[in-house]
C-alpha cells in the first residue's frame, strides 16, 4: 500500500497461514486511511497521549536508504499533525516487531549489522518528525520479539532456541544505545525530547513463601527483563549477574566453545550504561513461580530454571512489580506504556472496566503511597485490532471494530466512558477506590 515494502509479519501471514488464523494485516483496523477518524476518539476518550509505532518497511521499504518512501513519511506527518491539532501528544515507538522483509534474508536481528540499519531507520525519523515527537521508545517489547528467533510460529520464525534469542537480544541493546547516543549528541540540542525503550514482564510472584521460590522469582525477573534492563538502567551496567553465570555454565556442559550468550566488551558496557530517559512498561498478568526445570536444551526457559504456573490478573502484583522495578532501576521515570484486558469481544465490558478499576488503583497507590515514579499511563488499546497470530479473535480495544465491514466501523464500549473520566480527571473516580 503506497510504497510500503514487506515485512516479516506481512510474509508470515502471506506465505505461513499454518501459524495464523489466516487472517492477515493487509487492512487489520485500516488507519492508515481513518488516522483522523482515531484522533477523533482519542479525543471523546480525553487522551492526551497517543502511543502509535512507525511502520519501518512503510518509510525504508528495503530497510535500506536506498528507497525512502515519500508517501509513507506524509502519511505520519499528517497522523502527527492531525495529533497535535487536537492537543494530543504522539509517543512513539520506532521499532513494533515489523522488521523489513529484507533484512530479514540478511539474518535479521541476530545479525549485529541491524543495528546499522536501525540507526540509519531512527536517523530518518528523528529529521522527519523530531521537530514535533518529543517521546520515542526505540523497541517495543524486545523479550518477545527475539524469542521469534528461537521458536517456531511468530515471525521471523526461527527455530535457533537458547541462540537465536540472546544474539538478537545483544544486537538490539547495542541498537537502541546507539539510538540514543544518536538522539543525544545530534537531536537533543534543538528537539528537546526524550527517548527510552518498552520493556514487557508478567508479574512474577513467588509460589510459595519459601526462599528457594523467591530467588526463582527473582531470577525469572532478570531474566524476562533484567536482560535488557540490566545494561541500559542499572549502577553496573551488563548483564544480570544470575543471567550471566547461568548461560556460561550451561554453555559450558553443553560442550560448547563459548557462551550462547555474548559479551559486551568493557567500552560497550560503559556506552550502553544510561542510555534511556526513562522505562516504557507493558504489563498484564501474573505468573507465579517455583524452581525447576522446563524446556528444551538449550534454551532461555532451562537456563532461567523456574516453573509458572497459574496466571492471573492482580493489581498487588502490578504494585510489586513497580516497586521492585523502581528498587532496581532507581532515578528512571517509568511510563505504563500498555495494559489492558482481553476478551471475545461485547460493548458491554465490564470485565475490562472491574481490570482497569483494579490495575490504576494498584498505580496510584504505588505512585502515592510507594512513591513509584510513573509520569504517564496508555491504555492497551484504543481499538480491537489485529493480534498477531490471533488474528482478530483477540479483542482489547475500548472501541470495537467491526472487521467484516469495508468501513472498519469503530463503536465505543462501556469501557470507553470510564476510561474518559480517568483520563479527563487524571484520577480513579472516587467510587472506585477501596
């Protein structure tokens, strides 16, 4: 659609309808045409911030400099326009799992040269829409993209498990410092803005009050998001001790020559060390966990060593989570970059409504009480969308869409109303705090 060039999701859905529902993106909610008609219900929802990605292979349709596709950068110079024009913030994310089809026959994302590519990709972004965009996150929830390198069905696809996983974990830490350095010595100066990077973790509770069930816990924390926290927002730098010892030892009984887990050498430890300004959370449950085995070998289930088991969505969790993040990662501010409820579908959702309820309470008092540094809170989503392998089965908008109409026809549920008191009061409506 004008210019864009394929990306690994587009290929997938095309030519892997296995690993689908055989529902594909080519239209999914169609904003790239009803862009205005969605800044429209941002607006009756009293948001002042609207999260949305780039599409990469819309503005590089190679990934490459090569081609820069002019239609591509109108049509997100007139979502931001359009955005501002109505007194709505963009925050955006560089980088939603749609890596150039292109790059991809290149090795992808284990492949240390993307980070090449997407500094020359954010280059771009930075001289189109800087001027305007004070809010980027680099890479939207890294942990579950770069497991599509280690398992089959999620695009790219590749089987590489305990390999494929941790090299794209390493170029895309090295990717985003790079970004950010970028944005700080060449931006910065005259844009004004700030950039961080959306990390993805289930809250991970102990199963029992035992010792050995809370370093599980904790180990499943660094694992999930320490890997790529660690680096970029702790005193240290690096990786996670635990992650560190673990990978090496198990690399090591498996007869290897060298851990399936890279090394950053000393300089890059230092470089990657501080480079956000501030965490980009996404969060929906609750795992709870026990020591153990589980998975292949190799792979990064057995190397981390726990056992889930029950989840379930809970608030207090959520508290624990942003504690322990604000413990670990201290002097970062932290914006709840997705949460939100699934179902089938249904107007009247007061399931996401009792969610939502539960969830901003839980924020507020770790923001009042805990004194959690949280400076903003998107929903996850505005509008049922195109969920991945589950195709449209999946529902997490506040607006519905109807998917068999041409028109793509949005309808507010319940949910959307309450969401418009939060947001137009910036608080929980006091009949909803217990």
């Amino acid at each position: 659609m004008s210019g864009k060039g394929e990306s690994i999701q587009d290929h997938l859905f095309h030519y892997y309808p296995e690993y689908t529902l055989g529902m594909t993106g080519d239209v999914a909610c169609d904003s790239y045409h009803k862009y205005k008609e969605d800044v429209q219900m941002l607006k009756n929802i009293n948001a002042n911030v609207y999260r949305f990605s780039v599409s990469w292979p819309r503005i590089l349709p190679t990934g490459d400099l090569d081609v820069i596709n002019q239609p591509g950068i109108d049509y997100y110079n007139n979502l931001i326009n359009e955005l501002l024009a109505n007194g709505i913030q963009p925050l955006v994310t560089m980088y939603h799992w749609d890596l150039p089809q292109a790059l991809q026959y290149l090795g992808g994302w284990p492949n240390q040269l993307m980070a090449d590519y997407f500094v020359e990709y954010a280059r771009i972004l930075f001289e189109n829409f800087g001027d305007r965009v004070k809010w980027w996150t680099t890479f939207n929830e890294p942990a579950y993209f770069s497991n599509a390198y280690a398992a089959i069905g999620m695009a790219p696809s590749q089987n590489a498990s305990g390999i494929g996983d941790y090299l794209s974990t390493h170029t895309v830490i090295k990717a985003h410092a790079r970004v950010w350095h970028l944005y700080d010595e060449q931006y910065r100066p005259t844009q004004n803005g700030s950039v961080g990077i959306t990390l993805n973790i289930n809250g991970l509770e102990p199963a029992t009050n035992s010792t050995e069930d809370a370093e599980a816990s904790d180990r499943a924390r660094q694992f999930q998001m320490g890997i790529f926290a660690h680096p970029i927002f702790s005193a240290d730098g690096d990786y996670p001790a635990v992650v560190r010892e673990r990978v090496d030892a198990n690399s090591a009984a498996e007869g290897r020559p060298r851990s399936r887990l890279p090394s950053f050498t000393q300089e890059e430890v230092e470089y990657i060390r501080g480079s956000a300004d501030f965490i980009g959370l996404n969060h929906y449950s609750t795992d709870f966990v026990t020591s153990g085995e589980k998975g292949t070998s190799p792979s990064k289930s057995r190397d981390t060593g726990v056992v889930t088991s029950r989840n379930e969505a809970s608030p207090s969790a959520f508290r624990s989570l942003l504690n322990w993040i604000a413990n670990e990662y201290p002097g970062y501010p932290i914006i709840i970059t997705e949460n939100g409820w699934k179902d089938k579908g249904g107007r009247n959702d007061t399931d996401r409504i009792d969610y939502y309820i539960g969830f901003l309470g839980a924020l507020l008092e770790a923001v009042n009480t805990d004194g959690v540094p949280v400076i903003g809170y998107t929903t996850w989503s505005l509008m049922d969308n195109l969920e991945w392998n589950l195709g449209f089965t999946v529902k997490l908008g506040v607006y519905e869409v109807d998917f068999s109409s041409p028109n793509r026809t949005r309808t507010p549920k319940d949910s959307a109303a309450f969401i418009a008191e939060v947001y137009g009061s910036g608080q929980l409506p006091e009949q909803y705090i217990w």
